[in-house]
C-alpha cells in the first residue's frame, strides 16, 4: 500500500472516531454546551486541556522552532509548562469556586460592571483570533503536504469537521473529542521520536538520547549537531543569542499567558468540584510533559537529519552537496507545498546550504563558487518531514499526518467555543437580550461558532507569521489583557470596575501597537525588528509581559483614586477564597 493510500486511511479513521464521539455527546442545553455539564472526570479534563493546549505550535512548530534557534527555542518549554503551575495554585480552583461559565462572566460579576464585561469579551475575541490563525495554518500545512490538496481545500475541509463536532457536540463534544485527539497526537510525536532515537544514537528513549553518543561516530549528539551547523557558518546549536531581558520577558509572557487564556481556563469549569480543578491542572502538566520532554531531541534529531541529507561532504568540496536532481521524494513532495524551495544562485546543480548572513563566512563561501544560500526551509514542516527525511515506514509518516491534524483541530475547536460562548452568552444573554430562551441562546452560540469558523478560516489562509510565532503573540496578549485582571479579581477586594477595564484597555492597546509597529503589515520603514529597536531590548514574543505590568499598574492606580467596591462584590470575593 502506497503512502498516499495509507495517510487517507489513518487521517480518515481519525476523522470517524471524531464525528462519531461528537454525535455521541451531542449538547442538548447550555450547561452541556459551554461546560459539558460540569461532571468531566479530572483525568479525562487533563487529556482533554492538554489537547485543547498543545495545539498546532506545540506539535508542528515547537520542534521546529528548536530545531533552527538551539537553545534559544527553550525558551518556550520554560514558559508554556511553567504557566500551568500558575494556573494551578492561583486560578483554576477559585474560577471553579465561582462557577459560572467564561472568563468574561467573572469579570463581568467581580467588578459589577457590564462594561467590564464587554470590554473583556473584546480582548478574549482578540487573543482568540490570534491564536487561532496559527491553528488554522497548520491545518492546512497537513492537509497540503500529506492529502496532496491545495493550502484552502485543506483548511476548508478542515473547517467543516471542526464545525461538525464543535457546534454540534459543544464543550461536551469537543471535551470527549479531545481526550480521542490528545491520544492520537501523542502517539503520533512519540513513535517517530523512539524511532530516529534508535536509528541516530541507539538510544529508543527520546528523553536519553538528547544527550546520548551517536552510533555513527562523532562524539555525543549535540557535539556532533555543534559541528555541523558551525561549518556551514550557522552559530552553534547550545549557544544562545537572545540577551537575558528577553529571555525573562518571553518566559514570562509565555508564563501569565498560559495562565490567562480563555480557552484553558475555561476547562477548568467543567470538573465537578474545586478540588478536581486543581487536580485536573496536575494532569494536564503530566499529559503535557509527555510531548515537552521530547521536543528537544525530536528538534536536534531533525536538524542534524536535515543538515546531514543536504550537506554530504566537507564544506567547499564539488561533489559535497546535494545534487538538485538527485533530491529524494521527500524534498519533492515537500516543494509541492511551497514550504521547501530550492533556487540555483550559482548553476552548479547542487544545493548550497550555509548561512549566507555571516559575513565572515560568505566570504569563505564566495571562494568556492557559492553565491548564496539556496534552501528555504520554513519551520513548520520539520516534525511533519522528519520521519520521511529518516526514512522510517509509510505507515508512521501516516501516523504524523493524524497527530498533526488532531493537534490543530483540538485547540482550534477549543478556541471557537470560547469565542461562541463570549458572543451568545456575555454579549446577548448578558447584555442585549436577557431574556432570550436558553433554546435561542443555543442556536445563537452555534451561529456565532459557525462566523467565527469562517474568519478563522480566512485567518490560516493569511497567518501573520510561522504557527508558534503567532501563538506566541496570542500568549502575549493574554498576559497583558486578561491575566492582571482575573489575578486581581481573586486576591484584592480594592480594584474596582474603573480599574479593571482602564488596565485591560491599556494592556491590550500597547501590547497590540508593539506587536503591530515590529510585525504587522504596515510597518514603518524605520520600525526594523531587531533587539537595538525594541522597548528595553525586549522582543514583540515578549512584550505581553510588559504589558501585564502596565495593567496591572493601571488597574491599581486608577483603583485607589476612584471608589471602592460594593459590599456585594467583597462577599462575592470572599466566598470565591474560602474553599468548599
């Protein structure tokens, strides 16, 4: 059986296990469909948020990321693990205690404000649409490579089953769903990483390997990676770059981030009691882990296969590179899509891969005939190409394919339930029409889910930027518009409404206008995205951080000029902290 038979059977399979779990918890109510009811088991809450977390930036682009930065991509496995111990001790069980069914409801009824309200329904539609654009663009990156079908067939398709169990099934669906996806994605990163573990150091541990021999020859792996990129002028894989403030920064960007997105928190009100609350953050991090401790060595293992396959002599040699003609299938299958190119700068026929920016080597370069370096390779194929780059089976690189699929469409579906939610209950039921029937507000939830797959839709067609490049930015915007507020809400009876919604405001408009100054469409031509440009050195990935220090000021400034809360709204804070 070919590959491309092989990938239609396992995606197809996946998909029927999908449709089938949605059909079977279909919401009948609007418990069922923003919070499934409050009765999910926390271990089955903690397969499902870990789904619902490791989208698309976690299993496509992460490794990537890792792969081409080294040591400055461990940045995001300390920020995006470290935001669940956050949410664990400081949020989930006092959003559970509260019980009601989004972040804009706490909001709303913490500071007694519908504008409040409305002004976090605004930053939560922002955060989502960011984060989802990453999501919808793996969905197609997948869907192009591996069902051979145009970037928007793909994501279309991919639409239509996410409408399918998302609108229908509700959280109750997309929880059930989730556990099925977080099953399939981690089998499909862990197989191929046992695999090349196995084939590269003989090592059948990921985890061990990263730091284990290479079986053929050259000293430890990471050794071996540190020569090779360092002779195609590349800086060395464990060196890092980014300066210590932007480390921090986008660590805790990253951090609060996690700790404030909307559709993880939202998770959290699905469980039975506080307590599972906490326990579910526990084993969503132990579920998470899984994926986390083995994206580094999936990241080295992929460059130096990369590298390797491109490069397979000594720097300078005629015969040392790559013949163009002599590419194996992969690297045709792969420039299908557009995310692998080739251009011959020098006629020769062979593939220059160096890192034609450092100067010092370009020079060297120029020696040997090369004019440049002639491969693109964009960081989103590296965990979808590794297994073929390998050469491990079909039905493996079948198997990435699903895991690939199941990790975008997981956070995707996620995500347009929080939006959904946010439009039909906090705007229509809470503030325009109070007294429309839960029917009509079921309907209006799956209308507004089914608009927001369109614009999502659009989105992956047109990201601004690599899948764990926006969903960076996401993160950044979470921390500096929600987070302060939700914290502040739990553990202060002083900050009031004015403070509340002057923070986000502030957070969420400074955070965007740096992130759209250095990465948007219309920079200026001065606005150059480098470290001597950015606001104390810090990067757009990190800047949410800066902005949550801003909200969080604000809101506490603008708190104690203005008066203090109700009586009602210290009880309702008080009933919050006091556990069951």
């Amino acid at each position: 059986m070919d590959l491309q038979t092989l990938t239609y059977i396992v995606v197809g399979a996946s998909f029927a296990l999908y449709i089938v779990i949605a059909l079977l918890s279909q919401a009948r109510s609007t418990g069922e469909f923003y919070v499934a009811g409050k009765h999910v088991h926390p271990v089955a809450n903690g397969m499902a948020t870990a789904a619902d977390w490791m989208s698309a930036a976690s299993f496509i682009s992460m490794a990537g990321l890792i792969a081409f930065l080294g040591y400055d991509g461990a940045v995001y496995l300390m920020g995006w693990t470290g935001g669940y111990v956050l949410l664990a001790l400081l949020l989930a069980p006092y959003l559970r205690k509260f019980g009601k069914f989004t972040v804009p409801e706490f909001i709303g009824d913490r500071y007694d404000s519908q504008a409040a309200r409305v002004v976090a329904v605004v930053c939560l539609i922002v955060i989502s649409f960011t984060y989802i654009a990453g999501q919808m663009r793996g969905v197609g990156i997948v869907f192009s490579r591996f069902l051979n079908v145009d970037i928007s067939i793909g994501l279309m398709i991919g639409m239509a089953i996410i409408f399918f169990y998302a609108v229908i099934g509700g959280m109750k669906g997309i929880t059930y769903t989730q556990v099925a996806q977080y099953c399939v994605l981690i089998f499909a990163y862990t197989v191929p990483a046992v695999f090349i573990s196995l084939q590269v150091t003989g090592m059948p541990v990921p985890q061990l390997a990263f730091g284990s021999e290479v079986t053929s020859g050259g000293g430890f792996l990471l050794e071996k990676l540190d020569r090779v990129v360092t002779d195609l002028g590349f800086a060395a894989y464990t060196s890092g770059s980014k300066s210590r403030v932007d480390v921090f920064f986008i660590t805790m960007a990253l951090m609060i981030g996690t700790a404030g997105l909307p559709h993880v928190i939202v998770r959290f009100f699905t469980v039975p009691r506080v307590r599972d609350a906490r326990m579910s953050a526990g084993w969503a991090l132990l579920f998470i882990a899984i994926l986390y401790t083995t994206a580094p060595a999936v990241g080295a293992l992929a460059r130096l296969n990369l590298t390797e396959t491109i490069q397979m002599g000594s720097v300078g040699e005629s015969d040392g590179n790559l013949a163009y003609e002599d590419r194996p299938e992969w690297f045709k299958t792969w420039e299908d899509t557009g995310l692998l190119g080739f251009e011959d700068k020098n006629g020769d026929g062979r593939i220059q891969y160096y890192n034609d920016a450092n100067a010092e080597f370009d020079a060297k370069a120029a020696a040997y005939g090369w004019n440049g370096n002639e491969l693109r390779v964009d960081n989103d194929i590296i965990v979808l190409a590794n297994p073929e780059i390998a050469g491990l089976p079909d039905w493996v690189v079948a198997l990435v394919a699903a895991g690939g699929i199941a990790a975008a469409l997981s956070t995707a579906a996620g995500l347009l339930l929080v939006i959904s939610a946010a439009v039909s209950h906090d705007l229509l039921k809470s503030v325009f029409a109070r007294r429309i029937t839960e029917r009509n507000e079921l309907t209006a939830g799956r209308i507004s889910a089914a608009v927001a797959i369109l614009l999502a839709g659009y989105l992956g067609y047109n990201p601004p930027g690599f899948v764990a490049q926006v969903v960076a930015l996401a993160f950044g915007l979470a921390a500096a518009s929600l987070f302060p507020v939700v914290l502040l809400g739990i553990f202060t009876f002083r900050v009031n409404k004015h403070g509340a919604i002057a923070g986000m405001l502030s957070g969420l408009a400074f955070t965007v206008g740096y992130i759209i100054y250095f990465k948007g469409v219309f920079v200026a031509p001065f606005a150059v995205n480098s470290p001597e440009n950015w606001l104390f050195g810090i990067s757009p990935e990190g800047i949410g951080a800066l902005g949550a220090l801003l909200n969080f000021a604000v809101a506490i400034s603008v708190s104690a000029l203005t008066p203090p809360p109700s009586a009602e709204v210290r009880e309702l804070v008080e009933r919050i902290r006091v556990p069951a």
